[in-house]
C-alpha cells in the first residue's frame, strides 16, 4: 500500500517534469529573442482558424505566422501539439491592483484623479488575471462619482516596475458613471459623512452639463491666452485646473469616455449630452439595457463593454436580458465582455462563450468580445487584438478549445514573454514552503487583493 | 494707578528677561572629566573631557583645561556620547479640535455651491486656504492641504519629554500630525526651556503624507482615497507654482496693469519645497508608496526624504539612485489587518506567520538600506512605549554592527535633518547635547547617568522595567538618576 503511494507521487513527479521540460524554455535558449510556438491549432481571431500552426515571436513580436514554419536556431521552443492559441485576452473593465481606494467618493467630481498614481504592479490579482489568459487590463475608478477620473491600460508584466507593466503608448481614458452608484440611491450618510449631490437621475444629468460646460470657459480661456501670447502680448496667466484639464481634452477629442451606464433612458441621456458637447462616448459600460437603444447607439458610434448573463443584482439591472451582447452585435456595435472582478477576469473566456449560446454569435464574433472588440474601444488594436504578423506576442495558450468547458488556460505570454506557466505554477505549489526564519526575504511580495463580491 | 504700575511692568519686562534669560543654554559651566568620550564623527578619546558654556561644546579632548567656574563632573568609569536624534516625532505638535466639529449633522454638499470655510479661530486648527482657487464651485477645497502649518510657532510640550530624554534622546524631528501636505517641522532641543528656545532649527521640512492622511476613519470629505490625496497635492504644487508666475508677471508689469494675484499663505509656504531649498518628507511606509512619492518628487523637482519607510529596503536601489534618505521607524510591528482589495474594504484575516515575517523584514530594514548606501536615520513614529526605541534600535543594529545603528541616530539623523554642524556629534563649537552613561547606548544593561541639553543637565525618567516574563533584564531605575547642584 505505501509502495502504490511511493509509486503514485513518483509518477506525479515525473509527469510534472515532463511537463517542465515540454513547455518551459532552458536557460540557454533564453539568451535569443526568438520564441516558437508549433504545432498548435491558432485561433487568429482576424484571419481564421489555423490547424497545425505555428508562430514565431522575435523580440516580443509576432514574427511569423502559419503551416509549416520551421524553428530557427537558438529560438525558444514551446510544444503546443493538441493546444489552442488564442490572442491574450483585453479586460475592458477591471479595478484589479488599485491601491488606496478605486473611488475618490467624497464629491462627484474627480477627473483630477488618476489611477496611474495607484497602480500596484505587484498585486496578485494580476498573477490570477494571468492564469485566466488575460494579457492586458483597462484600470478604471469606481462607479461611486459621475465623473470618476482618468483610467489607465497597463500589461500584465505582473511582478516589473509600473513603468514596464503600463501599456506602451496608450492614449487617455476617463471614466463617466450614471444612475444608482452615483446618485447613490438608499445610502444612509455615516456620522461625519456629509450627503452628496447628485441624488437623482436629473442631477446626474445636470453635474455633465456643468462640468463639461465649465470645461468649455477653461479651454476657452487657455484658447484666449495662448493668442495673446503668440500676438506678443503678456496677459495674466490662466490657472490649470487639474478637475477641468481633461474635460477639456474629452472636447478636444484627445481621450476616450468610458462610461458606466445601465438603463437606456440614461444612455440616450449621455448621448444627447455628448452631441450636444460635441464628443463620442467611446464605451458604454454595463449597459445591461443597450438591446433597447441599439441603433442609436450605433448611430452614435459608441461600443458596448457588458456581462455575458449577469443580471437582477440591483434595480437598474433587472430589466437585463443575456441576448443584449448578440443583439448589440447584430446592430453593428463593437461588444466587449468585461469582468469588472478580480474574480471573473481569471473566465473571461467561459463568459464569451455564453455569447454564442444567448444569441447564436459566431465563434469568431464571441473570440472578438474578448481580444479585438475591447482593443478597438481601448485604442490599442494596432499592438494586440488577434494573432498577426507585426502585433505583439500577447498570448493565451489553452489545453483545448478556449470555448470547450473544462479548457485551461497552460501558458500565458506578454511581448512574448511566459509570465503564466501553469507546469511551472503546480510545481512550485508542490514544492514545500522555504524555511521561514533566516531566508532572505522573497523579493516582491504582492498584496493578496480579496476577491471580495464587487459591485459593477 | 494700577495702569501705571502695569506700564511699569511691561517697562521693565525686557530688562528682566535680559538680567535673568529663562534662555536654555544660561546656567553653570559644566566639565566632564575621566571619561570615555565617543565623538561619532572621530576616534575614541579613553579618557579625557568635554567643557560645556553657554550650551556650546568648547573643549573635548584628553587634555583640555578645565574652567575654574565649571561645575566638575567625575566621568571615571563613565562613557560620553553625543544625544540621540529622532528622526520623527509629534513631539509638543498640538492636535487639531477641528475633528469633532466637523462629525456634526450631515449636510448636503453640492459641487456647486461655495462652502464658507468653517471659522475657528483656534489654535492648531488649520484650515485649507482656497484663496487662489476659482474651481471652488466644481472640486470644494481639499481637505488637509496646510503647508503654511508651521510647527514651530504652535508648539505644546508635554510631559513626555522627560521619557524621552530618558532613553538618551536630546533631539527630535516635531511634525504635523495630519494632513496630506501637513505643514512644516521644527527640529527640537528638549531642554528646559520655553517652547520657542527648545528650537534648533525652524522650518525644516514640508510634511506630506500620501497614505490615509491621517484623517480619523476618513469618511466625509475630499480627498478621502489615495487618488484623491496624490491629485490635491497636484493641484496644490500647480496652484503654487501658478501664484509665483502670477506674482512674477505682476511685479514685471511694474505692479499695474493687470490684476495681481490673490495673497495665498499656502502657495507661499509651498516656494521653498518647489525651488528646493527645503526638503519635502513623505510619510510613506509600503514599497509602492514610496515609489509615488519618488515620483511626485521627481514630477515637481522636490528634495525627497522618505519617512516610516518600512518596506524601503524594497526599493533600496530607487532610492540610492534618486539620492533619498530614510528617516526609518522603530516600530517593527507590520500594521494590523491585510490589505484591502476592491474599494480597499475587505479587511483579510491575520496570518501569523506572514506578520512574524514582515516584522523579521522591518528589523532588518534599515541595515539592508545602509548596504545600499542609502542614509537613515531613526524615527520613533508609531511606537507606543517610547522605551522600544533603544530595544528595537539595538535589534536593527543586530545586522549593521551597533557602532552604523549609533551613526544613524547621531551624525546622519543630524545630516538629514539638515543641523549636522550643530549636532550629531562631540567636537568643539557644537551644541552641547550629551548622554553620560555607563556604556555603549546600544548594549543591553546600560544605565543613563546624566543628559545635558544645551549644556544644562537635564531631568529624565528613565524607562520602566518591562513586565511580563520577557524583561528579566535589570533596566535602569528612576533612582540611579545623579544631579549635579551648583
């Protein structure tokens, strides 16, 4: 009986080392920046299905891609033989690895604030988003101001100083909120706590109008100065306001809006706001209710980030329907499945899949709500999205079909790089823990973020 | 006359102060002779003397002569060294009386309606100045932003001093106690002496914190989150930095011809930090907090000085290379609870073992930071019973030798804190801070014999034995207190 045992972990062992050896690169193969993928069915999400497939990543980008392709010398090789590569998955909407507080809860208006001050890299959450086959996450504020501020796109280089983790040439997010989080309907105010305005839909409504028209005077006002000062003049100048500076920059086009809405009254409400301020919405998030107005919605040229089956967990969410990610395709409008949890970002894949059962969407289109949908909304298509020559080596290997039930995701790169190897992950889960007293510290530890219940 | 007899009082009131200066360094030349003298900044003198007048070192060495009015203290036996420096306390800071006042009823705020700022008139209570702020309607003015606080001119001391002192401490960085750009320190004798003349040094630093503020729970108010701290103290740096423009372009138009500028204490208090000729200490503990405020000190040009700094060894080699000392605390103890997650609500279970661990990390913090060569100095901030400065000091000086844990609490506390001519050390011309004792301060069974400050001796209540089965160790008593009478 102790011998079966003996012989039982034995096997185990071996097999983890098999495993090891089939997927994790040797030391001297580290040294090139060439990695190849073979022999894997590659969903490209773009350019169809490849059977057989393989990949070339050369400096962290995708190099080659399709049947036939031979190894280079020197090149790390991943054996994906009976695998599936998807492109890494793109959370539109995550609050993962925040410190401090994703709301600044205090006012209603907090454009100054920026999530790129608090971003933890080291937070474990993004380890579990990667072990999920996520690659890149959209940081937002919370839902608790109509305004919350200004979001930021980081990779997960999970562990690397902010600088490496933060999305290469990202452009400008801010986040918008409307309805019950903001107006912030049955919340009893704390001693010491002091009620807030906005409390109805009106005033949500209203706090917009403001702010962008206040935005309006402050461009106008730096517009004033910066002619008189090319007209040689010398006027007094203006002060930057860090609350109005990227209003004024949603009116100029230079960053997206995000925003988080769920019934369709307030979304054609926002949308009236944004024609008549002259922006785009870029992302309506949520939007549980978008099947209703989705024509113009896409008239608007707006996306839809929402839930695959999520619904009745508060008053502005009951009248949602698990149809409304197809039916907002059908339209027209870019959709993205979205977390919004450190939880669900690790099953993003099993909640797209939920797109082609509610609605009957294509295996591609359901791929696209994850990868290429969220890219477009998040400006970042160019770089990740699908597996193309020239993108980035953002990728998720999976142990079959990403859609298939009881897959798992086995490897996940970023710019080519394995920051998600599950052999490795298990074999160090099986490894007894190091002596406490003595060792040298581990150098990073992460914040073990609770993946508590959260409220969209 | 009774006017006229108050007239004459207030007439002589200076000529009183001039005959009898309540002044801390007035009072008897003192001499130590026979002693061990250890300088810090030099070679040990086996025995020999140190002169004391006027507050002022003016002779140490093995052969100096003694004054003839110098009260003669016997140092055979005894060991000299200069008093120790922390780095940061709240030390004779009043606390704000705001805080109950502002839990009264809720009201309904609206980003549109300006707020008369609530009048008190109390002292050390400081309200935000607005004054230069037209976006009062959108964003009311945050909370905690009070640089123009300046330490020095609120002082309160208590009776705690005479604790300190006791574990050997003559020195002290005084900050603000809340805040997220809290105000401006002092750096403190504790003699016996008013409040005004216990200051060395006035105003050291900028005090900033990024984490919390120390806002009692938080609620009710902007900012509340971190964001929200890191964005007015944006806000706060650009409004100054726009005021001197302002200012600038008024006095270039020869003060006509535009508007000038609305007065603002606290763009005013904010020039030095921004031009740095002041240092700016961020309050900062976990590894990712430090990196913000290395940021935001990168961001404005500001002379950084990371404070609490528990987990700095982290980021050792960020901070070596952006040149930044680290006033290290001596409370070891990782704070209760875990980190939140979503909304930072979600309290996490303690794990005993985790917290043995992180506090194993923070003793050997700052030695891993010297290795680096990043400066430190030690702070007593967070400790409950002031005694565990000298235990846990000698626990941190376990890794780094006791002779580098001396220099953190002496030269360089005296260098960060910018008053390294003047203290940190034994040599001639330098304010004459000295421990008499019966040995190495950091060896365990050590007895403080006297404490001079300015060159005055000074009481102290030396610490408790500690209780419990732990502290079998003999400590010294109240009792074993010697004073000198002229």
């Amino acid at each position: 009986m102790k011998n079966l045992q003996h012989n039982l972990v034995a096997g185990a062992a071996v097999l983890a080392a098999l495993a090891l050896v089939a997927l994790a690169p040797t030391a001297a193969q580290q040294k090139s920046n060439e990695v190849f993928i073979q022999n894997a069915t590659i969903l490209t999400v773009t350019q169809g299905t490849i059977e057989n497939g393989s990949i070339l990543i050369r400096d962290g980008k995708i190099a080659a891609v399709g049947k036939g392709l031979k190894a280079p010398a020197g090149a790390t090789v991943i054996d994906a033989t009976g695998k599936y590569v998807m492109p890494g998955i793109i959370d539109e909407h995550s609050h993962s690895a925040i410190d401090g507080g994703v709301n600044e809860g205090s006012i209603s208006v907090t454009s100054q604030t920026r999530i790129i001050d608090a971003i933890d890299p080291n937070n474990i959450a993004l380890y579990r988003a990667l072990a999920g086959g996520v690659t890149t996450l959209h940081l937002l504020h919370g839902s608790a101001n109509t305004i919350g501020g200004e979001s930021a796109i980081i990779r997960l280089k999970w562990g690397r100083p902010r600088e490496e983790i933060l999305f290469p040439g990202a452009g400008r997010g801010l986040k918008l909120a409307l309805g019950e989080n903001v107006k912030r309907s049955g919340a009893t105010p704390q001693p010491g706590q002091t009620r807030r305005y906005p409390v109805t839909r009106l005033g949500v409504e209203n706090v917009l109008r403001e702010s962008f028209t206040r935005a309006r005077q402050y461009m106008a006002e730096w517009d004033a100065y910066g002619k008189a000062k090319a007209a040689g003049q010398d006027p007094p100048i203006p002060r930057r306001d860090l609350t109005l500076e990227p209003l004024a920059d949603v009116l100029r086009g230079k960053v997206r809006v995000h925003a988080h809405a769920y019934r369709s009254d307030e979304i054609l409400m926002l949308l009236r706001v944004a024609d008549d301020f002259g922006f785009k919405v870029r992302a309506l998030v949520h939007a549980l209710e978008a099947y209703k107005v989705a024509p113009e919605i896409a008239k608007h040229g707006a996306g839809v980030s929402t839930f695959a089956d999520s619904w009745a967990y508060k008053w502005e969410a009951y009248d949602a329907i698990p149809y409304n990610a197809a039916i907002c395709l059908r339209k027209g409008i870019p959709v993205a499945i979205n977390s919004d949890s450190d939880e669900r970002v690790r099953r993003l894949y099993q909640e797209a899949a939920k797109v082609i059962k509610y609605g009957g969407i294509s295996e591609t289109e359901a791929l696209k709500t994850i990868t290429l949908y969220p890219a477009m909304m998040l400006d970042i298509d160019k770089r990740v999205g699908s597996i193309e020559v020239g993108k980035d080596a953002d990728l998720a290997i999976f142990s079959g079909h990403p859609f298939a039930p009881a897959s798992h995701v086995v490897m996940t790169l970023v710019e080519g790089e394995v920051f998600f190897d599950r052999a490795k992950d298990l074999a160090k889960r099986a490894q007894p823990k190091a002596p406490p007293s003595g060792a040298q510290p581990p150098p990073v530890r992460s914040a073990d973020a609770d993946p508590g219940k959260q409220d969209p | 006359m009774n006017r006229m007899r108050w007239a004459a009082c207030l007439l002589l009131a200076p000529l009183v102060l001039m005959l009898f200066p309540s002044g801390a360094a007035a009072g008897p030349t003192y001499a130590i002779t026979n002693a061990r003298i250890v300088p810090v900044s030099g070679p040990v003198i086996e025995k020999g003397s140190v002169v004391m007048r006027d507050g002022v070192i003016v002779a140490v060495g093995a052969n100096v002569p003694i004054p003839a009015d110098a009260i003669v203290i016997d140092g055979t036996g005894l060991h000299v060294y200069p008093g120790l420096i922390d780095g940061h306390t709240n030390f004779a800071v009043p606390r704000p009386r705001t805080q109950q006042q502002a839990q009264a009823t809720p009201q309904v705020v609206s980003p549109f309606a300006q707020q008369a700022p609530a009048v008190t008139g109390q002292r050390g209570v400081f309200e935000p100045d607005t004054s230069n702020d037209p976006g009062i309607y959108l964003t009311p003015p945050a909370r905690g932003i009070t640089p123009q606080m300046v330490v020095a001119r609120e002082l309160e001391p208590g009776s705690e001093k005479a604790t300190m002192l006791g574990v050997g401490v003559t020195s002290v960085l005084s900050a603000p106690r809340e805040g997220i750009l809290r105000g401006q320190s002092a750096v403190l004798n504790l003699n016996d002496g008013e409040p005004a003349e216990m200051v060395v040094s006035t105003p050291f630093a900028l005090h900033v914190s990024l984490a919390g503020g120390g806002f009692g729970g938080g609620g009710g108010g902007y900012p509340s989150a971190q964001i929200g701290m890191i964005a007015a103290f944006r806000q706060a740096l650009l409004d100054a930095q726009w005021y001197a423009a302002r200012k600038a372009q008024w006095e270039r138009h020869g003060g006509k011809g535009i508007p000038r500028p609305p007065y603002s204490p606290a763009s005013e208090a904010l020039q030095d930090a921004l031009a740095g000729r002041q240092p700016v200490v961020f309050s900062v503990t976990r590894a990712n907090d430090i990196l913000k405020a290395l940021r935001l000190a990168n961001e404005f040009n500001l002379r950084a000085i990371i404070e609490t700094g528990g987990e700095a060894w982290k980021v050792a080699g960020d901070l070596k290379k952006a040149g930044v000392p680290v006033i290290v605390s001596l409370n070891f103890r990782p704070a209760a609870g875990g980190r939140g997650g979503f909304g930072g609500g979600f309290a996490r279970e303690e794990d005993p073992e985790e917290q043995r661990q992180l506090e194993q990390e923070a003793v050997r913090n700052a030695a891993e930071l010297i290795k680096a060569g990043v400066p430190v100095a030690f702070s007593s901030t967070g400790l409950t019973n002031y005694a565990d400065v000298i235990v846990n000091a000698r626990r941190a000086a376990e890794p780094m030798g006791k002779d580098k844990a001396l220099e953190a609490l002496t030269i360089r506390a005296a260098e960060i804190l910018g008053v390294a001519t003047s203290l940190g050390t034994i040599e001639p011309g330098k304010i004459a801070n000295l421990i008499v004792t019966t040995g190495h301060p950091l060896d365990p069974g050590t007895q403080l014999r006297y404490v001079f400050v300015d060159g005055q001796q000074v009481r102290f209540r030396a610490p408790e034995a500690p209780r419990g089965p732990a502290g079998g160790r003999p400590q010294p008593g109240a009792s074993d207190q010697e004073e000198v009478r002229p």
